[in-house]
C-alpha cells in the first residue's frame, strides 16, 4: 500500500509560499508551487483548491494572478492542513462486516477503533503544535 502524500504535498507548497512572501512574493502560480514539489501543476491546484476552500490559501484571478497565503503562517497549523486535505480517517476498519460468529471477528472493530481513536486524536494534537512557520523555520535550516 502506497503511502498518502496529500498532507506532504500542502504543507510543501504552503511553506514555498511562506518564503515566497518573506521574500516580496505575495502570489506564487500553480506552475511555480509545482516546480518546487517537483510535480503536475493539476496535482498542485487540486491540492491548493482544498487549502482556498478551508480559508487558508487565496487566489487572485487576471492579471498577476497567483495563490497567497490567506493568514500569517505562524497562524496555519498543520492540523488545519491536515483537516483541509484528508478526506479519510487515518485508519480505516473492514470494507465488509468481519464474521460475527467468529470470536475475533466480532470483537475486533471495538478493539480497534479505540487505539485508532486514541492514534488519530494524538496525531492532532501533534499536528496542532507545529505551524507552518515552524516547517519553513526547519527546513532553511537543513539547507
């Protein structure tokens, strides 16, 4: 099973934007977000498309057109991100009922939807702690 990219992929392009108006860019395109994730502009706008939708991105149409951030990013957390991208929980149960007559089959969702329970709200909670000033913050130190 591939891994999800999605959240990766926004914060990336969220953090290009950061530096880009740090440094007097207030609109980046599409075409310029993707050069930087190294990917399909229609990845990148599908991608920024739910960040505008959660109110964290802006995108101004015509002449110097472009996508800016629609807060500080000290103010954007990841768990905002996370919430705009994510269509589906972190953990997902059978597609189809377990066998109800099988000891484990009928206990096993209970069980597990405790720990996912547990997982998905410590993920928050560590998604909530990080902005998007604290990702460019740590990556212009690796560089």
């Amino acid at each position: 099973m591939a891994a999800n990219s999605r959240l990766t992929i926004a914060v990336h392009a969220l953090a290009w934007m950061a530096l880009a108006q740090r440094q007097g860019r207030d609109e980046l395109t599409s075409d310029q977000v993707a050069a930087s994730v190294n990917t399909n502009p229609v990845v990148i706008r599908r991608s920024l498309g739910d960040l505008r939708r959660a109110g964290l991105v802006s995108v101004r149409h015509g002449a110097g057109a472009g996508w800016s951030l629609a807060r500080p990013p000290e103010e954007i957390t990841l768990v905002e991100v996370y919430d705009a991208v994510e269509r589906e929980p972190l953990f997902g149960m059978h597609h189809t009922e377990p066998n109800l007559e099988c000891p484990v089959g009928k206990g096993i969702r209970p069980a597990l939807g405790s720990v996912y329970g547990d997982a998905e709200q410590a993920l928050r909670r560590e998604l909530g702690r990080t902005s998007i000033a604290d990702v460019l913050r740590e990556t212009l130190q690796v560089t």
